[in-house]
C-alpha cells in the first residue's frame, strides 16, 4: 500500500534537529524560488536559501521553522534537510524579523569579504608590478 504521508528529517551539523512523521506537505525556500513537496512528488533534490521552512502534519497543522543556506533530498516518503542552522517553536513573525536579520548580517560579511579580497588583489598587483621593474 502506497503512503500517503512524508517523513521530515531536519538535520544539523552537530546532530538532528527535528524528525517529524506524518508530513502531510512542505515548502522550502530554495535558489529557484519556493518549492512545493507532496508525497506522490518525484525523487529530487533542491539548493535550499536561507527562508522559513512550512510544513503540515495531520496531528499538528501547519508549522514553521527558519533555516539557514542547505540542502534538500526527497527519497521515496523521507524528506531529509541538511542546514547549517534552524529555529523552530516561535511565532512565525519572530522567525521572519529572525531570517531579516541574518540576510543583513549576511551582507555585512559579503561586503566585507569583498573588501578584503579587492585589498588582497591590489597588493598582489602592486608586488607583480614592483617584480617586472
């Protein structure tokens, strides 16, 4: 007989966060926009960004849990997700303001990434430079 529920398994780099059963639907933010899982949904696999995970449960209803940059497997009825980070058990609102934060954090270091690799490339040129004199 054919199930007609999902398995999420959320996993975190230091041990598993949430192992949920009876997933009756999921949607995942990934690099393509939001991706929506049901159980008869083909095998796959997603880039997943850094968003607000929702999932429903039969028992439950709908739930929320923010994660970080990762990734996706569906397999059959086991929908495993590999992030870095994840926050669940708090009002969807605080999870979004949480989510915000981290994106603008994010961009501080990507700007500051940026700055120190463009201070790297001037001085390796200068030194090539000071090389061919």
């Amino acid at each position: 007989m054919e199930t007609n529920l999902m398995q999420l398994k959320i996993l975190l780099p230091y041990g598993v966060f949430a192992d949920i059963k009876n997933v009756k639907r999921i949607v995942a933010e990934t690099t393509d926009g939001s991706y929506g899982i049901l159980p008869r949904r083909l095998d796959c696999t997603a880039a997943l960004v850094t968003g607000i995970l929702v999932y429903e449960t039969e028992d439950e209803g709908e739930k929320y849990i923010a994660v970080n940059d990762g990734i996706l497997i569906k397999a059959g009825a086991q929908v495993s997700i590999s992030v870095r980070h994840a926050i669940g058990n708090a009002p969807l609102g605080k999870l979004r303001a949480m989510v915000e934060k981290e994106m603008v954090e994010l961009d501080e270091l990507e700007i500051n990434a940026r700055n120190v690799m463009a201070k790297l490339e001037t001085g390796f040129l200068r030194n090539f430079q000071n090389l061919r004199r």
